[in-house]
C-alpha cells in the first residue's frame, strides 16, 4: 500500500522529503502547496538533489517515473483542498503555521492527519521524538509534531544520561542560518534578528526548553536553552553541559552511556572518533553524531558534550519515521 503525502511549502524539509519519497517504493508525494513559481520549484529541486534530475514540470504538475504531485497555490492551510487527493498525512511544512488552530484548517480541508515540521506553539495530539516515545501514539491522534531537529538530538543525549541523576543542564545550539533570517541587515523579529545572518553570529532562543521538559518531568526547573545562528548553510552542532548530582560520574561514563544508546538505535544517533567539522555532517540521516574526542569534565560535577547533525536532513527522516510509524498503526504494509 503506497502512502500518499500532501506538502504545505516546498522549501528546505518539503524538497528533501520528495527526494527521499524516491528512495521508497512505499511513499508518494500526491499535491504540494506553494506560493513560489512552479518552474522554480522545480529548478530549485533538481539543482539540489541529485535523484531528481529526471523530474519534469508539465502543467504544474511535478512528474518522476513514479508517480505526479499536483502543485497548487494556497496562501495559508484553510485554503488547501486535501480531499481532493486523498492524502494519507498532509506535512506543514511551512514552518510558520504551528499553531493548533492551523493544524485544524488542514482537517477541516481533508487531510487525515497532519504533522508539522516545527514544534507547535501549543500542546497538540502528539509531540514525537522517534526513539523516545514512539510506542505512545494512537490511532485518534490527529495533530502532531515530529519535534525539531535540535530537539530530538538533546532528548537522544539526555535520554542517555538521566541514569546518573542531573541536577542543571545548559544547551546551546550553534545552528546554521535558517530562510526566516536575511542575508542583509533588515527589520526583523527582534533587534539581533534585524542583523545579516552572512555576516554574524546572533543569539537566538531555543523552544526546545518548553517541549523537552514535557518529555522528560525530572528536568522542569533544571535545564535551560539558548541558540547561535552562526554564517553556516548546513551543519549544526549541540554544546551540552550537564551538572550530575554524583560528582563521580566522569568523561568515559557519560561517553559510554551514550555509546550504547547508539548500539540500541544506529539510524538515529552516530559515534565519531574522527575530528569533524560542521561541514562533514551535511547529508547525513541522523538525529546526532557524537563527538566521543569533544567531552571533558570541568570542577567537580560538570561534564560537557559535543554532538553535530544537519538540522534539515535528519529532521525529515525523523518526520518520514513518524509518517511510517503512524501508518503501521493504520495496517499499511
């Protein structure tokens, strides 16, 4: 059984997601939404991704030897007609339209469930961190969010670490610039925003302290969260310092925690001896690569870690993850 998939955006997760539907006999793109020109869509794909140099545009349908994808102009979710295609899941992917209520306008239009890719402004049916808690979803969920990318590589680690007992952590994310900043100095969201993400590193904030409490209560109160976006196009990197309740817990404990944790989930979270740069992780599948080299201890209970991943890539295999997830629940095959 082939599972159809409706996009809203084709930016950065909607093009990688139709490039890895071509990897998978079981996955097809059947409508894509969005406001840019159809013949630069298409160009856009074609130039980025190697499997999709035999993709044609005909009457703004996107065509492979596959299957079509109708390509469709719709400003916001409300205006999308999903029953039209049947789709299984419809992915927003637009990272502005997070809210529950916009997640609503996808049913409403007939899309069977909806997952968007960034965290939700507030709590929905189901928050999923494959590898975490995947065994918690239920057929009746309906609105869902895959988490993000930084979010789902700070809950691997932490997830690997919370048998020594934590009392702090701090993380922050030196995270490549992402399409919602200008390469120019412009007004934006706030003051720092406002500044080229070509030519500076901006302190931004972090969501994931609001969601990955939710996924792990001893935290609350515990954890705190920043963010860098730094002049990089891909390649993103965790610097997480943790206060351990039991100053002996030392740098081969923690590295050895989270070695195992990799032997139990090998397509989400990589081990590296190597000395990589940001650079070595683009396209690159999973949620995080350790950097076993990285980790030190500093004063008596505090260790940090190092942990790099392409916040773009991994973040739409984690989304095909809970797609395939959710239709194995549903009986496809």
């Amino acid at each position: 059984m082939t599972i159809k998939l409706g996009l809203m955006g084709f930016g950065n997760i909607g093009r990688k997601l139709y490039s890895e539907s071509l990897k998978n006999n079981d996955i097809e793109i059947s409508a894509i939404s969005d406001i840019g020109d159809p013949e630069i869509l298409e160009y856009l794909l074609k130039t980025e991704f190697e499997n999709t140099k035999n993709v044609s545009l005909d009457n703004n349908y996107l065509i492979n030897n596959n299957y079509r994808s109708r390509i469709l102009s719709a400003f916001t979710p409300g205006e999308m007609t999903w029953d039209l295609f049947d789709v299984d899941f419809v992915v927003d992917a637009t990272g502005k339209f997070n809210s529950p209520e916009y997640l609503d306008s996808h049913l409403n239009a007939g899309a069977k469930r909806v997952i968007v890719s960034t965290l939700p402004s507030e709590s929905i049916d189901r928050l999923v961190i494959f590898g975490i808690n995947q065994d918690s979803i239920k057929l009746q969920d309906r609105k869902i969010s895959a988490g993000s990318s930084t979010l789902n590589a700070l809950a691997h680690l932490l997830n690997s670490l919370l048998p020594f007992g934590i009392n702090a952590v701090n993380m922050t994310t030196i995270h490549s610039y992402t399409s919602d900043q200008s390469l120019q100095d412009t007004v934006g969201a706030d003051f720092r925003c406002s500044r080229s993400a070509s030519e500076n590193i901006i302190p931004n904030s972090s969501e994931a302290e609001k969601w990955i409490i939710k996924l792990f209560s001893e935290l609350n109160d515990k954890i705190n969260c920043n963010a860098l976006n730094v002049p990089v196009q891909k390649g993103s990197m965790l610097d997480l310092s943790i206060a351990f309740e039991d100053d002996k817990v030392g740098i081969e404990d923690v590295n050895s925690a989270i070695i195992a944790a990799s032997e139990l989930y090998p397509d989400i979270i990589g081990i590296t001896n190597d000395p990589i740069v940001s650079s070595d992780i683009i396209g690159d599948p999973r949620s995080l690569v350790f950097d076993v080299k990285a980790t030190m201890k500093g004063g008596n209970s505090i260790v940090k870690v190092l942990a790099w991943y392409d916040n773009g890539h991994c973040h739409a295999m984690r989304i095909l993850d809970v797609i395939k997830a959710y239709s194995k629940l549903e009986g496809f095959k």
